[in-house]
C-alpha cells in the first residue's frame, strides 16, 4: 500500500464495535499516501406501530404481514 490512496469500508453488526482496533488499523495503513477509513455499522430495523396501536391489538396475520 506504500504511496497508494486507500479507502476501506468495513461493514460489520453493531455489537462488534467496541472490537474493532481503529489504532491497529491506520498503523497498518501508514505507508499509504492516503488513508480513509469509513465504518458502517449495520442496524436492525425495527418495525413500528402508530402511537395508539399496540401489538395485542393485532392479530396473527397482520403481525406475520408486518414481520415479512
């Protein structure tokens, strides 16, 4: 990577976080012209109901049509 532009974009669930080594990795990057590192943590997505709807309120069928 000596003299090269770098760019690495690391996808990864946002429980391993607290795991990745920001440090270790610029120091392997540190021979590289340029280095850009972008982290995405991915997020689940979460369903949500209107205020005055609550989930007892639904039947089988429409949770498994909101689930899918």
């Amino acid at each position: 990577m000596e003299d090269a532009v770098v760019r690495l974009v690391m996808e990864y669930p946002r429980a391993w976080a607290p795991l990745i080594d920001d440090g270790a990795i610029q120091d392997h990057a540190s021979d590289a012209f340029m280095f850009h590192f972008v982290k995405r943590p991915q997020m689940d997505e979460r369903i949500r109901l209107p205020q005055d709807q609550t989930v007892g309120d639904l039947t089988s069928t429409e949770l498994l049509e909101k689930f899918w």
